[in-house]
C-alpha cells in the first residue's frame, strides 16, 4: 500500500493492560483498504511514547478483557 494514501478506520478500539505494574496502551484498528480488504493494524503506547508502532494483525481478538469499544462513524 503507499504510504501517500489515506486510511480511514471502520472501528478504533483502545485497551489498558498492565504487566508488571506498568500499564500500556494498545491501539487497535480496522480499515478499509483498496480492493475492499478489511485490514487490521495495532500498536503498544507507553504514556504517549510508542513501544510497538503499527503492526498487522487484530490484537482486540485475543484479549478476553473489557476494553473501550471507540468506534468512528
């Protein structure tokens, strides 16, 4: 995909672990990509520095937790 196009996200979910005693962020998203595949990407946040940055897959699918559901219309 070129990085010159722009991704609109069909659901953004954020989730708070913490491991250790240190609570991270993890940033969940699904768009629609040309050619109409659904895509999947996440990410790891610590305060507002980024541990992990966008990686391809559903992290929401295998945390068995409550999470904040922010989905954009």
């Amino acid at each position: 995909m070129d990085s010159s196009e722009e991704l609109v996200a069909v659901q953004h979910t954020l989730i708070e672990l913490t491991i250790n005693e240190t609570t991270y962020t993890v940033e969940n998203r699904i768009y629609d990509a040309p050619g109409g595949e659904h895509v999947a990407e996440y990410r790891v946040l610590l305060g507002q520095q980024v541990i992990k940055d966008w990686t391809r897959g559903n992290f929401v699918k295998y945390v068995h937790t409550q999470y904040n559901d922010n989905r954009l219309h």
